[in-house]
C-alpha cells in the first residue's frame, strides 16, 4: 500500500478509537447514573422503613404507657376529695314523686362495688333514700359505660340525678327506660372497669 492509504487507514482507525472512548465515556457516565439513582433508592427505602420502624415504635410505646397509667389508675381506691360539695350538690335536687333508688353494680371490679356503696352513702348523706340492689333489667350496655333505669315518667329526675352525679363519675351515663319498671323507682348501675383520678373522680372503660 502506499502512503495515502496507510493515512486513510490510520485515521479511520482514529476515528474509530475515538468513537469507541466517547461511547465508553458516555456508557461509563450513564451507567454511575443508574448505580448513583440505585443507591438512592435504597436509601429512601431504608429511611421509609426506619420512619416506620420509628413510628410503630412510638405508638407502641405510648400505648405501654396508657397501659401501665390504667393500671396505676385502676389499682388504686382513691376516696372522692370534693364530697362535701357534691353531697350539697346532690340536696339541691328537686326530687318528688320519688318511691327509691337503687344502686346495682354488674360486670365490675371491687372497686367498680365500692363505689356503688359509696355512692349510696352520698346518697343517704345528701337526704336522698338510696339503698344498694340489683337491677332485674341488666342486660349488655356500651363497653365500660354505666347506666341509669327509670320509667318514663321518672326519666328527667333520673337525669337530673345523673347529671349531679358528673364530679364523682366522669363518664356519661346512659339513660334507660326499660318495659314494666316501677314507677317513681330509679336504678343506677355501676359497670365496667373504674380508673381513678387524682380527685377522686373515676372514669370506666
């Protein structure tokens, strides 16, 4: 061959060279993209896991802590600081037409029982005939919710009651007024389990 084609030659075999760098430049390039995206990923991934981990973590540590504060609550009598006013609260009732009232406890603790009779002790002291009983009506309530029975008729005395009972027992009664209840008679039935306040007060679940 002569020399023009050994030049010919030489520089397409430049060019190919050349070509071939910039395509593993470029192959090089795009590859530590995928890797550089690859890690990322990972990375993401293991910090949503770890933000997961975190908060299943802290859920489950503040459910552990309403447990141990229930049961602290729970296992402890605590005696009603304010019954003095609740028993001037419980004499300001308008009551008439009255027969009694009855204090049941159904699916309680022994504290769920001493408080039903402390609760007829408030009673008796604020001049109200309270004695403890049984409800003959007692059927499932809503989980941990104490209630009250009256005819209809003595309904808004029932009320009335339960509403003044609210400094001593913090969660809402429920109102009942069952078929063939005694006139003029209410039932206050103590249920669920009592968790106790600072006060005195109780709560049930």
């Amino acid at each position: 061959m002569n020399a023009q084609t050994w030049l010919i030659v030489l520089r397409a075999v430049l060019w190919i060279g050349m070509c071939l760098t910039a395509i593993g430049t470029v192959g090089s390039q795009w590859l530590s993209v995928i890797v550089q995206k690859g890690k990322e990923a990972a990375a993401a991934a293991k910090q949503d896991t770890l933000i997961a981990q975190n908060d299943k973590l802290q859920k489950d540590l503040a459910e552990r802590d309403r447990q141990v504060n229930q049961l602290l609550r729970s296992g402890r009598y605590r005696p009603l600081a304010a019954r003095e006013g609740l028993v001037q609260g419980l004499k300001g009732l308008e009551i008439k037409g009255l027969n009694e009232i009855v204090v049941s406890d159904w699916n309680t603790n022994d504290n769920g029982k001493r408080i039903a009779s402390d609760l007829v002790t408030l009673l008796v002291a604020a001049g109200i005939d309270a004695k403890r009983g049984f409800s003959k009506n007692t059927y499932p309530s809503q989980p941990g919710r104490p209630y009250i029975e009256a005819d209809s008729n003595t309904m808004s005395v029932a009320s009335k009651l339960g509403q003044a009972l609210e400094p001593f027992i913090r969660t809402p009664f429920e109102y009942r007024s069952p078929l063939s209840f005694r006139e003029g008679a209410i039932c206050v039935v103590i249920y669920g389990a009592p968790s106790f306040n600072e006060d005195g007060s109780v709560e049930f679940d």
